[in-house]
C-alpha cells in the first residue's frame, strides 16, 4: 500500500467552538453544550449527564452540531487526551442539541482527501499524538491551537484504502457500542425490579401479587424510622456477608512487586464496568503474596469507599485491590445481585461518607455497618429474576474488551500498511 506524506491542514479544518456565557446555563433547554467531558478516554463520546450544561441565549447558528460531526479537544484537562477525537451521536429522543463550547473543535475533512472515519483513527495513533504533545503549550492544562495541529504531518493511503480502513474500524466502534447499550438495558432491567421490590415493598407475595399494594402487612422499625414488610430485618452488611476486604498496595519503591500476574483494581477501573474485565494495573506474584489476605475471588463486589465513594463492580478474576476499595467476597452467590443495587442506592441517597480534609472516606467498620433491610427469601427469587441479566452483561462487556484489543492491535498495522483490507 503506497502512502503519502501530507500536512494535517491540507486535508481538513477545524472550527472553534463559541466561549457561551455561564450566566445563561439553566437547568434544562433545547441546547447541550459539548465540553472537554464529553471525550472518552478511549477515543468515543460520552455523555456525562451528571455534569451536563444547557444554555439559553443567543449563540452563532454554525455552532449547533448533527450528528457524525467530528470534533476533538483543544486543551489537554486530562493527560492523554489530546489525539481523542468523537463522533457527535444521534440525540434525536432526547430533545435537545448538542452545541460546540470553546476549547473543542470541529473537524471540517475535504472530501476528496481525507475520509471522515479514517481520519478518527488516524488521530489517536502514537504518530499523530505525539506530536500534539510536542506542539501544545501549557504547563497545568497544555492547549494546542488549530494552526499547531495543522503543521502535524502523517502518512496516509488512497481515499479509496482510507474508507475502507475507516469503514472497518467504525464497525467494531459501533459493536462496542452496540453491547453497552445492551449492557445498560438490561442492568436498568434488573434495577426496575429491584426498586419495585425492595424500595417500594412490591415484591410477589404468596398469590404472585404485588406485596404491599395488596394488604401486605407492614411494620414499623424504630432503627430507620419508617415501617418495613412484616418478617423482614434490618441487619448491618456484615451480618449479610461477613468476608469484607480492604485493599492495599504493595511498596512501590520495589517495582518488582508489579508485573503481569494478578490484576490489580482501582477505581477507574471500575468506573462504567458492572464486571471488571481489565485492569490498567497488575501485580507480579511476588506482590500479590506479599499480602495474602488481600485476594479476592471471582465474583467479589468491589466497592470504592474513598475520593470517589459509591461505584460498585463485580472482578472477573482473582485479584487484588488498592486501599481505597472495600471488597465483599460472597459466601452466598444469592446476595450478589442485591448488594449491588443496594450498596449503590446507598451512597447515591445518603451522604454515606465523613468528610476529611481532602477526599471521602469510609472505613472498613463503616462500611461493615451498614444497615440492609433483608429478607432472604424475597432476595433469593431477586437472584433468580436477574441471573441471566447479569450473565448476559458479562459476556457483552467481555466481548468489547476482546473487541478493543482487536482494534487497538490493528490500528498500526493498518495505517503502516502492514495489514490490507480486502474488497
């Protein structure tokens, strides 16, 4: 495959984004302000609902985006993010459109070329995002401009070789996709049903029919001040699970205690997983004896009790954690699907945490103490229901951590020519 040398501002513009005025963000409206947080670290859109900004003022009409925009990040908020670039998604159902903040750009490709897609790769390869690095300014947050991006020079195949690669890679993007919408469907299945049953006291009672709005009987519980189903008890965590562990890390001063052996679990890598595939830091075997009882077996619920408290996620293999994780480790499979709702709901409704100087932190004592309204039957038939559900998300995400390795593993070899797409 023949390549040729170009220049990135012969082949494509960037439009800057508009500097909105913060006095006009409301609550909701028709326009969503595309940020530095809606770049993914892995080269996609994110929405970021939680730190959504909508605006309500006049703007310029050409920066208002449809969908399959191409934009990219102009400053740096996070290392690594400079090369990152995102297709703009269909919001159609969503009632509002998205808009382009200042310090994002939208990729404006000639046609005839560059191809659109091709061009997304492209740009995340070490070729491309090393030089940004070289030509961004800045020391705590490093910006590069439109006119440094375009003095950047990379190789690149026929128009004709470019849709094809590009074509390629946005089906596997698009499976990956495709799975986390899956994966999210069915864990707001599962979370359906558990808010009916253990929030709303719903569950089927012996006729099948809904518990409380059917006469069940309810009590009242001094300890939570409010009235629970008759039969049930308010017990702390570890009365429900007594193997609770809390991570640690080994000395990083012998690097020798890290390898390839045994995944090592931090926050981020639960971040977005239910199931925690892959782990962005591993232990060698030596570490990870160097603490025995810091293991956790397959399936052990992971919970993140400091600076971020609250996100939950199933390991997938035998591993370790670090300090600011709490971890159970099931002696009844049946409690797995409800603690994890539970625990969830638990640090999104209260504050769950005490304040220190810094980050939030919650303990080992704490956390064993929290209080669980539990029926053990009702939580038994709540297993049962969701089973599959969870099954179903485990495989999906297990395929897109094959998938991403997949792409990540032909990226060069495609853009060198090294490997050729046929048809």
């Amino acid at each position: 495959m023949k390549l040729k040398r170009v220049r990135l501002g012969d082949v494509f513009s960037i439009k800057q984004g508009f500097a909105f005025k913060s006095s006009n963000y409301v609550n909701r409206s028709n326009y969503r302000l595309v940020t530095l947080g809606n770049f993914a670290n892995d080269n996609s859109f994110k929405f970021n609902n939680d730190k959504a900004k909508y605006y309500k003022g006049n703007f310029p009409n050409d920066v208002e985006l449809k969908e399959m925009d191409l934009i990219l990040p102009l400053t740096e908020q996070v290392e690594g993010l400079l090369g990152n670039s995102a297709f703009v998604p269909n919001v159609n159902n969503k009632h509002f459109n998205f808009v382009l903040n200042q310090r994002v750009g939208k990729i404006i490709c000639n046609d005839k070329k560059i191809d659109k897609k091709f061009l997304h790769y492209l740009l995340s390869t070490n070729l491309i995002k090393d030089q940004m690095e070289a030509f961004a300014h800045g020391t705590r947050q490093r910006n590069i401009s439109p006119e440094e991006i375009y003095k950047i020079e990379a190789y690149i195949p026929t128009i004709s070789v470019q849709s094809k690669i590009g074509n390629f890679l946005y089906s596997i993007e698009r499976k990956i996709d495709n799975n986390n919408k899956i994966c999210k469907e069915l864990e707001s299945m599962a979370k359906t049903i558990y808010d009916y049953w253990f929030l709303q006291f719903e569950f089927p009672d012996k006729d099948g029919k809904p518990y409380k709005s059917n006469g069940g009987k309810m009590v009242w519980n001094d300890q939570l001040k409010q009235e629970i189903p008759e039969g049930w008890e308010v017990k702390k965590l570890s009365q429900i699970e007594s193997n609770i562990i809390t991570g640690k890390t080994p000395s990083t001063k012998s690097k020798d205690n890290f390898g390839k052996d045994v995944p090592f679990i931090c926050i981020g890598d639960i971040r977005r997983h239910c199931f925690i595939e892959n782990t962005q830091l591993s232990l060698s075997k030596k570490g990870a004896e160097s603490q025995k009882n810091k293991y956790l077996q397959k399936d052990s619920l992971c919970v993140s009790c400091i600076a971020t408290p609250g996100l939950v996620g199933f390991c997938n293999y035998i591993s370790q954690t670090n300090q600011q994780i709490n971890s159970i480790v099931f002696d009844n499979k049946i409690n797995k699907y409800f603690l994890y709702f539970n625990i969830s709901e638990y640090f999104k409704n209260t504050k769950g945490t005490k304040s220190g100087n810094t980050f939030a932190n919650m303990n080992k004592q704490e956390f064993s103490s929290i209080s669980v309204i539990y029926n053990e039957y009702i939580v038994k038939k709540f297993y049962d229901r969701v089973d599959s559900y969870f099954e179903k998300i485990k495989l999906c995400e297990k395929e897109n951590q094959q998938l991403k390795s997949l792409r990540d593993f032909l990226l060069p070899l495609l853009m060198n020519g090294q490997v050729k797409i046929k048809g």
